[in-house]
C-alpha cells in the first residue's frame, strides 16, 4: 500500500498498525451500489449496502449489508427489536458530521470518525461469512478489499465491535409463501415467521428481558421516553390482580373512591417534608393551548394531599371511623434513573388505599392484613416468593412512622426488588390535614392513619422471575390463555374434522372455567404455533394429531419445564396409568386443572429454591461485598442506625446492588 492512494491517513496508519492485508483499489466515483458494482464488480468477494439511519428515540444506526439485498427499514427496526422505531435516512449533512464522509463513501471504516462512539452498528451474518468484502475507504473513488476478520479486527479496534443481524432469517418473515406439504394441505402457508429471542436470560438479562416483554406482546413502547403501553396480553394481568385484590380489601370494608388527576401547589405543599425529597419529580402542567394557566397545576404523583383535606372535612366523630377508601388510578413520577417497563416508568398504574382509624393498633392491623394481602398477590397469584420486612429509618416512606414491605428476588440481576408497601401514618398526616373529631368521651381527637400501594411493578416482577430463553413463563392463575390447543393436520383426516375435535376439548374446559383457546389458523404451521404461544408463555399446550383424534387423546405439553417427555410431566401420569403421555380426552378437565395448579406450584417451588439458595447469612463486613458480588441476599445483623446504614450503602452503591427501594 503506498500513500498516492490518497487515503485518510488515520485510516492508513491503522491499516499499517494492525497489519492489515487489505487491497485497495483506484475507480472513477463510484457513489451508489450499482456505480460501484459497474467499476469494481469483477474483484472477489462482496460489495455492499450502507445504510445511516436515525431514530427519533433511538439514535443513530449504520447498518452494513450484502449489496443485492432487499431490506426495508421496518424490518430492520423488527430484527433489531426497536419497537416503536421509525427510522429515517441520515442526511449529508449529519453524515459529514458523525461519520466524516460524503453520501456514496459510506461504509464500517467511517466509524473511525465517529469519536463519540454515537453511531450504533449492525453487520449483515452473510458479509461476515464472505471471502472478501469491498468497502469504501472513507472515499467513493477507492474500494478496499479485506477479509471479514480483516475488518472485525479493525473495528474492535476502533471500539466499534460489531453487532449482526442475521437477514436471511429475517427474509424467511413475509410474505406468506405457498406451500403444498401434507401438513397445510396446499393452503397458503407462511413459513416460520416469528423471531424467537435473540438473547438468552442469563448473558444478556437486560436485553432479555426487553424481548421478552416485546416479542411476547406484553408492552410496547411509546413516543415519550419511560412511558409504555399496556397492551391486552399483560393488562389482562393486571384486571387479574386487581379483581382478586379489590375482592379482599372489599371483604375487609374498604370502599373505592375516585378523586381528581390533578393537584393545586398550595395542596401539594401541605405536608411539605414528604413532598420535599419527591418534588423534582412531580410533573406539572402550565398551559391550556396556548396561555399559561393562572397557576400551574401538578398531576398526582400520589393522592395524599388531594385526599386528606377531605378526611379533615369528613371525620368529625368517633362514628366516621374508620374511613377506609382505595383507588385504582394512574400516577405519573418524572423519573430520571433508567426507566425500565413495568419496573419504573414515568406514568404507572396502581391501587392506592388510604385510612384512618380510632387507634394506632387498629391501623397497624390494617397495615399489616394488607402487607399479607400483597404477599398473597406474589405468592398465590404470581408464584413469586415474598420476604415481608420492615423498612429502616431512613428507607421509611417519610410521611410516616414506619412502613413495612414485601421484596421479590429478581435471579437475573441477583437483586431484591419492593414489591409493595403498607404504611403506618401515625397522626402525622392528621395534624398537617387538621383531621380532627371527637372521641367517645367527647374529646378532640386525631385519626390513626394507614396508606399502601400495589403497581403494574407486580407484571415486571413475575416476568423477570419465571422467563426462560423462550420468552414468558406466565404464572397459570393470571395467564390470560391457559390453555392453547392446536391442531396438527394431516392429509388422513380432514382439518375441520380435527378442528371441530379441538373444540369439543376447548368447550369442556371453558365450562370448567379454564382460560382456553384453539389455534386454528391455517396460515401458520404447527411449528410456528408451538414457538409462539411458548414465546407468550401460555401454561400448557394441547396438541391434536389425527391419531390423537381417532383414539379420542391428546397430547400435553407443559410450558414451565418444557419438554413433554421431562420428569415432572411422566410423574404427573401417575393419576393415567397405563395411558403414558396420552391423556383420555374424557378426563381431560380434571387433568388440566390440577395441571393448572401443579405448574403454579412448581413455579413457585423453583423460583423460591433459586432464591433461598442466594440467602447467605453474614456477621462480618469482609464477607458482605462479595457475596453482593455473588448475587446473594445479605442476611445479616443491623441496628436501624442511619450512620451504619449510610456507610453500607456508600460502599455499596457503585455495585448498584442495594435493595431497590422507591
Ligand atoms: C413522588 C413525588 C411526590 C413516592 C413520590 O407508598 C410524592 C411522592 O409521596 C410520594 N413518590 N411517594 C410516597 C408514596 C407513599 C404512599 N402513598 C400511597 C405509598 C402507597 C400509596
């Protein structure tokens, strides 16, 4: 290689530096894909496709492909699982900013310029499996050959290592393809269409997790960052939270309630000391189209200032009490550590209960019957082991005189999360709100206060709990599909046949109460039902074949351990003898229900091993860190002193691995 190629001459020296055995070549401009096919097209190996893109949301992306391939930008958004993208090319002048070149000179070595590391890249699997590959070279009159490694080497040397995309897997997805096997019977057929996830739960916990909540069409996302949808799939769980939890604190006598959105600065300020620390999350609003409002407004970010004023106007005798009210609502925090959905985000869902009483120990028992609700919640819904506890001092909800919490251990991050948490107010609240009656003896007196809250959070917790590398493993109590059946059909016996079967199953198990659904779409293979309704995490899968059919059987699939032939599903047939895997179709209700609950109880059972194992008793600091480290649940000794609980957290608060608390 010699200098009078006239290249950049950061990009010579680094050729020189890792030694790279390039070959570049002098054309005349070459500034699209089919100029460069026209002047350069003879040399061995692969040209290529540059695609600088940008997302609103997301950021910049430079996505490399093989030259002939037809990729659209949905796709692409689909394949690197941004839902919600809507990428547009970058133009020249952002070009020449970030990566330093003109439009037509694009390729990998532009990001030698990108110093701010702000351009995300994606390679095309089929480039990285090419003899050669021909790029620009920071300019649209050169192209340079290398090898695949040639080139990987180069930009992790830049570190810019790059991530790929597997576009042959991505080309199989639309359009439907016509197909004739036995299997579809001729009918149009799209071939394996759904994306598994790419990442598995134990390398990438994070990115795990966002697949699986995506893919699973749990949530998607919206255009305002930390804000996301709720969408059929998981909302149905949370209407099974709220009506199995809105029973009980019904049977206890609490009552539901709505108050306004919106909260005035002067309510909001009333109990100034717990708004204090909270305030910069508190939204506002401060126009109505174009004026600015008189007074800004702020939206709820918990209702204890708008309720209280009216428990001051409501309790004026012993006889008011107690005043226990709840409310399902949405609030909104303006958080700035990383939203994740479900787990924190700027706007949530939840059930806030708030009460006053005649004692404090009548409020302490409200406090904790409904720290044992949620630990129910966890526990009997979700199949998500709880740990209630106390709050220390300072973890404490400041309004209050103590709060005590239920705390879910997350196994992927290895950390403990709150779950929920139940309040004693004390008469704090009841001398800022001037909530005051007359006793029994005709004395004033203040009101004992209780206030407690469960969220959407509860959704993100089972999710992170029970998923594996297929997707979601949803907890069969709350699963909104229990039950899948799907039809395998062969030419030996006819499709509505076997489908009118199917039914027949799902009818009794719909009498019986059971979440069931038949898949009988005839455009998706069996294969592409079965990854699917896996990835959605649906509890168990019924399949019908045409031998099943004719022997009145069909085949369970469990979805929490897997495969059909593992232990627990032979064990589950000892109640079959003599059937093996086979269960009659006539005793099929009573199987499926007690399926039902084996799995919430092997869920259960599991998740509560992983997590007693990581439960490691300490007494020494030296011992303390690293089995953080080793994502453990500390157990140790603590005094509620705050000096002692500040040193524990300094230390550990690079490790990110305190006790999420909120
Ligand atoms: C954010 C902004 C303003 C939490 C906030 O836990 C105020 C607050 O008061 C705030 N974030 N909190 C504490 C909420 C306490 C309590 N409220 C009723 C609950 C359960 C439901």
């Amino acid at each position: 290689m010699s200098e009078d190629l006239g290249l950049n001459p950061n990009l010579l020296q680094l050729f020189s530096s890792l030694s790279l055995q390039q070959a570049t070549h002098i054309h005349e401009v070459a500034a699209t894909v089919e100029e460069q096919a026209l002047k350069v097209g003879h040399l061995a190996g692969v040209l290529t496709k540059n695609l600088f893109l940008k997302d609103k949301k997301y950021g910049l992306f430079l996505i490399t492909t093989v030259s002939t391939r037809d990729v659209n930008l949905k796709a692409i958004a689909t394949a690197l699982n941004l839902s919600g993208a809507n990428f547009r090319f970058g133009d020249e002048q952002l070009l020449q900013e970030k990566l330093g070149v003109v439009r037509g000179a694009v390729s990998p070595f532009a990001l030698v310029n990108d110093n701010a590391k702000e351009v995300k890249f994606y390679i095309d699997k089929a480039l990285l499996q090419a003899e050669l590959i021909n790029i620009h070279p920071l300019r649209n009159d050169r192209t340079t050959s290398l090898t695949p490694g040639e080139l990987t080497r180069f930009l992790e040397h830049i570190d810019h290592k790059p991530f790929e995309i597997d576009f042959d897997r991505l080309n199989t997805q639309d359009p439907a393809v016509k197909g004739g096997d036995e299997e579809n019977q001729g009918k149009n057929v799209k071939k394996e269409t759904l994306l598994g996830l790419s990442v598995k739960k134990e390398e990438d916990f994070a990115n795990w997790y966002t697949q699986a909540i995506t893919l699973s069409e749990m949530i998607d996302y919206s255009d305002i960052s930390g804000c996301y949808i709720l969408r059929p799939w998981s909302y149905f769980i949370w209407e099974s939270i709220q009506s199995w939890f809105d029973a009980k604190i019904k049977e206890l006598g609490v009552q539901n309630t709505y108050f306004p959105l919106f909260v005035s600065e002067r309510a909001l300020n009333t109990e100034k000391d717990h708004v204090e620390g909270f305030a910069p999350e508190v939204a506002w609003v401060t126009k109505s189209g174009q004026s600015d409002l008189s007074e800004p407004i702020a939206i709820r970010p918990t209702s204890e200032t708008i309720m209280y004023p009216f428990f001051a106007k409501w309790i004026r005798s012993h006889r008011d009490l107690p005043l226990e009210i709840n409310q399902w609502c949405n609030v909104v925090r303006w958080e700035f550590k990383d939203a994740t959905p479900f787990l924190r985000s700027r706007e949530f869902l939840w059930q806030e209960g708030h009460t006053a009483h005649g004692s404090y120990e009548e409020a302490q028992k409200r406090v904790l019957s409904i720290l044992d609700l949620y630990a129910q919640v966890y526990e009997e819904l979700l199949a998500v082991p709880v740990i209630k506890g106390m709050k220390t001092e300072s973890e404490k909800f400041a309004g209050g005189f103590h709060t005590t919490t239920v705390e879910a251990y997350i196994n992927g991050s290895g950390r403990a999360i709150q779950g929920a948490t139940s309040h004693n107010l004390g008469q704090n609240f009841g001398k800022m709100f001037k909530i005051q009656y007359e006793d029994e003896k005709g004395e004033k007196a203040i009101p004992w206060q209780t206030s407690w809250g469960l969220t959407t959070r509860t959704l993100g917790v089972a999710v992170m709990v029970h998923g594996d590398d297929k997707g979601l493993v949803l907890p069969p109590r709350v699963a909104p599909i229990q039950v899948i059946i799907c039809p395998i059909a062969m030419k030996s016996v006819a499709f509505t046949d076997l489908v009118a079967y199917c039914d027949e199953i799902r009818v009794v198990l719909k009498k019986l109460g059971i979440r069931v659904d038949v898949d009988d779409r005839q455009n998706y293979t069996p294969g592409w039902k079965f990854n699917h309704w896996e990835l959605k995490g649906v509890p168990i899968r019924i399949e019908v074949g045409p031998r099943d059919f004719s022997n009145r059987q069909c085949r369970l699939v469990r979805r929490d351990n897997g495969k059909r032939n593992s232990k627990q599903y032979q064990l589950y047939f000892k109640f079959h003898l003599g059937e093996k895997l086979d269960v009659s179709a006539d005793n099929i209700g009573v199987t499926i229900q007690s399926l039902l609950e084996e799995i919430h109880n092997f869920l259960y059972r599991k998740a509560k091993e992983g997590r007693d194992q990581k439960v490691v008793q300490v007494t020494e600091w030296k011992d303390f860190v690293p089995n953080l480290e080793q994502k453990c649940l500390v157990l140790t000794p603590f005094c509620d002193i705050a000096e002692w609980e500040d040193k524990v957290k300094v230390n550990n608060l690079f490790l990110s691995y305190w006790i999420d608390n909120d």
